[in-house]
C-alpha cells in the first residue's frame, strides 16, 4: 500500500512538531514521505505469519511496502551471500543466532533514535491532514536485557565502532521474534510398554535404566527398537547441540571470552581434577557402545527423526520446530513432550536456539538508495529498523507466535506461555537457555562437533585418546574464531 497527498498544496505547508520544538519544512515532508520499498527474507516461515503485522504497520506509515520473500533453508545462505555481494540483497532479513559474528560487518545496528514522518488528522470540527516529523528514541543494550531472555543479549549486543562518535560502544545487531529450546519428545506407547510411567526428569540412573528398557535387539544382536537417539553424529538431530549442552549442564566453559575452553578443567574444578566437558563426552557416546549397558544407537540407525516418526524410537531430542514436522509425518504416533533431562543438585541449564531479525548495512550505501537523495539511505534505515521494533513489541509479536507455533523470547510473555499446554515445556525453559558463541563459521563449529563424537565413537577400543579428541576439536573451532566474512 502506498501513501498519496490528495492536496499538492499540503508539501507546502510548515508544520510545528508538539513535544520537539521543531519545524518539518517542505523538503523534509518531501523526503520523509518518498515511497519506501522494504525487501524482506526470512526462512521456514510463510508471508501469511506476517499479513497481520505488516497491515497494522501500514496503518500509520502508507508511504511504505514491504515484500516478503520465503526461502527454503538448503538455499537460504547462499542466495543470501550472493545477493548482498551483488547488490539485490534483501534491507531486512533472519540469521540464526550463531550466524550474527560472521555477518556484522554486513548489518546496520540499531541507531540511538529513528525519524520518520508520519501522517495525521487534526481538528475537533473539520478533520484536517498534517504531517509530523516524530524523533523516537529506540532501545538501550540496558532495556534489551531487560526485555528479553538472558540468551538474547549475549548473542545480539556486539562492541562495534559508532559511526556517529567514532568510539567503540555495545549495539543491537538484531531482535529475536521467538526463542527455540531443546525437549524430550518420548513415544507414549513404548514407554507404557516398558512399564515406565513417565519420562526421567535426570541423567541419572533412572535414565539409563529406562533406555535399557526401551532399547530391543534381535537374535543376531542388531538394535530393532531404540531406546534414545544419543551417542551418534550425523544421524542425529542437532547432535551437537545436544552434546554441548551437556557440556553445558555438566558445568563446561565453553568459551572463556575470544578462547575455546570446552577441552579445559574449569578454575572452579581445578583442585577436583574433573573435567566436565570429557565426562560429558564420554556420557553421551557410551550409548552408542556396544559394550555398555546403554547401547541403544548405531553408526547404522537411520537419521533420528525419521526413526520417531516410524515408533522404533522412544526418546527424541528435538526442537519446537520439529513438532509440525512429527505431526505430518506420523500424524498417529501417540507421543509428548517433556523438558530436556537436567543433572541433579546442578542449577538447570538448556540449549537455544532462534533467529534474529537485522538490518542491511547496504541501505546505507546502495547507490540506488542514494540516488534518491543525501538523507534517503538514512530514511530507508530508520523505518527498517522501525518495522522491526514494531513487530518485536508483545502485542504485535503474539499474532506470529499463535501462527508458528513458537515461544516468545520476551520476558514479559513467559508465564503466559508456561501455562499454554502446547508451548508450555518450551516456555518453561526460557529463563534457562544458553547458547555458546561459536566463532565466525558456525556451520564448520556443527561439522567439528559431528567429526568429535564419530571420531570418539569409531575409536572406543582406545578410551585413553579420548582427550586427544577433545583437544583437537578445540582447537579447529578456535581457528573459525578469527573473523571471516559471510562471503568468502
């Protein structure tokens, strides 16, 4: 929808903005009021999950359109790389929250203040249009954390140079519209068939008796029922994430500021000599160790959802993502969702996992943005980041979360969502989720974690070289730890 002036007089009038003090001449109503194009890309979710927000947005800014554009996510990063580099990129668009160091110096941060002109009728007895110049001030580093999740801002707020002081500050490089963690999704009749009445709050040995149980093996030995979907790599969903989180639980650093620590004993654990990140490996490849009593998964198993999804597998680690998927592939599997098993007596720890929303840096230098005059890049950046602001509000956000079927990352929206009885598990996390900063490739730190459990599990016969394993996984992503820019 666009924004027409049906009094060509009314460029010419000279308005006194309330509050400011200041004055929206002709050429400020001009430039304010240019037709604004926003392209935007996201992936998995449809423009339907938008029609609502981008309307309301609309309402009050008719000078501005935004095209919404969905890709699959096997093409999302390379469509993404090569249409930023040539200059069609889209102004707004989603990365995953372990993407945004690789990418920011392709993104606009969040500026102290927008301005934007906005339309608006006055008169008690004869309605009459105005234009307002409003200068709206956005959100401190300090209301973020407020706002949000504690995940968020660890991931989000980056020290950056400001181009306006020339010093280096903390900044907003994007907002999350939703915030994922991992569960437990459980077959409900394999559990009832194994006389358990429900699933294992603990890693303990109620959990690994319960996996003895649910896991059945043929006369010649060959695992025909699965009893949890752990000690495997790229057969597994999200298998690294699973592993560093319990790392993570175990009490693992992962990273001690810009150095990979996961390898390391903790100062914390020094004297104990315990090193948690190596129990935890051990933990979760023992279930895929013949000689064990957990043996419950193979190099052999097909990919983990798959098996669920057919009922030879009884515990799943999955995301909220994964719950429309299960529902389509095996719309009668009789199954729940409980929270994601925790360590006793250690404070409750879980993996996030989400999308934030950014802003091109390109807006500012696109030469076909600067065409249109010295001040429209800046114009085009502030209702960018705008719109965004607007959709992360709560009372905007709830109409893409009640479409996606997602938890919020707002604090504010956390109890209501606890007591929902399809988002409640995940909800009930939030305030727990943690991620890790995984250096500048992320996708390479994935394959690393893949490479480490196969590797370990490959290599049993020799449970001394166990830490060499670690080690070495250590120190390949600390090498993606030194910047490398998202298109190279």
């Amino acid at each position: 929808m666009r924004f027409c002036l049906s009094f060509c007089g009314l460029l010419a009038l000279i308005i006194i903005l309330p509050g400011f003090g200041l004055r929206c001449t002709n050429k400020e109503v001009q430039q304010g009021m240019k037709p604004v194009e926003l392209n935007y890309w996201r992936v998995y979710d449809g423009p339907d999950a938008f029609e609502q927000i981008i309307a309301a947005y609309s309402q009050n800014h008719t000078n501005v359109s935004i095209k919404y554009r969905k890709l699959r996510y096997d093409e999302y990063e390379r469509e993404l790389i090569n249409a930023l580099a040539e200059d069609r990129g889209p102004d707004i668009f989603s990365l995953h929250n372990t993407w945004l160091a690789r990418y920011q110096n392709k993104l606009e941060p969040l500026p102290p203040q927008v301005t934007l002109i906005y339309p608006t009728l006055k008169g008690s007895i004869k309605k009459e249009l105005f234009l307002e110049k409003r200068v709206t001030r956005t959100m401190t580093t300090a209301e973020l954390e407020k706002a949000y999740v504690e995940a968020v801002a660890k991931d989000v707020v980056r020290t950056a140079l400001d181009e306006e002081t020339g010093g280096a500050r903390p900044q907003i490089y994007g907002l999350p519209l939703a915030l994922d963690s991992l569960v437990m999704y459980y077959n409900k009749d394999l559990f009832n068939n194994a006389a358990l009445p429900e699933p294992p709050a603990y890693w303990n040995r109620d959990f690994q008796l319960a996996v003895k149980n649910l896991t059945k093996q043929d006369n010649k030995g060959l695992l025909i029922q699965y009893g949890v979907a752990l000690g495997g790599g790229e057969n597994i969903e999200r298998a690294g994430d699973i592993l560093s989180l319990l790392m993570m639980q175990n009490g693992t650093v992962m990273m001690d500021g810009n150095r990979v620590a996961f390898h390391q004993i903790p100062p914390a654990l020094s004297q104990k000599g315990y090193n948690p990140g190596l129990e935890a490996l051990r933990f979760y490849t023992d279930f895929a160790n013949p000689a064990k009593e957990v043996y419950s998964w193979n190099k052999n198993a097909e990919n983990s959802l798959e098996l669920f999804c057919r009922g030879q597998l009884a515990i799943f680690f999955g995301y909220a993502y994964h719950l429309p998927m299960i529902k389509a592939k095996a719309p009668k599997l009789n199954f729940a969702i409980a929270p994601m098993p925790q360590i006793e007596n250690n404070p409750p720890v879980n993996f996030a996992n989400y999308w934030v929303e950014v802003v091109s840096k390109k807006i500012m230098t696109d030469q076909k943005n600067l065409a249109l005059g010295q001040e429209y890049p800046r114009l085009k950046r502030d209702i960018a980041w705008d719109f965004l602001l607007f959709v992360a509000k709560a009372e905007n956000v709830k109409s893409y979360l009640a479409a996606v079927k997602k938890p919020s990352a707002l604090r504010s929206l956390v109890a209501q969502e606890s007591r929902d009885p399809k988002l409640g598990v995940f909800a009930s996390q939030l305030l727990t989720a943690k991620s890790w900063y995984q250096g500048e490739d992320a996708p390479a730190a994935e394959k690393i974690m893949q490479e480490l459990i196969n590797t370990a599990v490959e290599n049993q016969q020799f449970p001394e070289r166990l830490m060499d394993y670690l080690n070495n996984a250590a120190l390949q992503v600390q090498q993606t730890v030194v910047r490398k820019p998202a298109d190279e």
